[in-house]
C-alpha cells in the first residue's frame, strides 16, 4: 500500500474506534489518524500471529479493515486505561 492509503486507513480507521468507544473523543483528527495508522499495524500483527490468519497489506481488502479498526479499538482502550491509571 502506498502511504497515501495508509493515511486514509489509518484515518477511517482511528475514526470508527474512536465512534465505538463511548466517552469523550478530545484527540481530533491527527490523533485519531495516528492511533488508527498504528492500530492496522497492531490489528495485523494480532490477526497474523495469534489467529493465524493471512493479512494482505491491500486497501480494498476486508481483512485489511476489520484488523486495523479492531487494532485500532484495542490502542484506544489501552490508551485510555493508562490515562486513568496516571490520574489516579
């Protein structure tokens, strides 16, 4: 894929998690390409080393979204673990 995909990805990606976890979203856009571009690398490594599947690295593949907004979902709560452990 080409870093322009990986941009968009990440974006749509950073996007829905942020939607499927309820509380507040203060990290905008950027953060939200960020932690979704860093989520399809998680999403991928746990897809291929721990269920075995296959992760072709394309745009229009499925499993290609499905592991990025699931990476992506995993990054966010653990981000948000960690910031209430450090408040407390």
């Amino acid at each position: 894929m080409s870093w322009m995909e990986w941009i968009v990805l990440g974006l749509v990606a950073g996007t829905l998690a942020r939607m499927a976890m309820s509380g507040r979203g203060e990290r905008g856009l950027i953060g939200s390409t960020l932690i979704g571009i860093t989520g399809s690398y998680v999403g991928t490594w746990i897809v291929s080393h721990w269920m075995h599947g296959a992760v072709r690295p394309r745009f229009l593949d499925v499993t290609t979204w499905v592991s990025a907004i699931g990476g992506a979902v995993v990054l966010l709560f653990a981000y948000r673990v960690l910031r209430f452990v450090a408040r407390r």
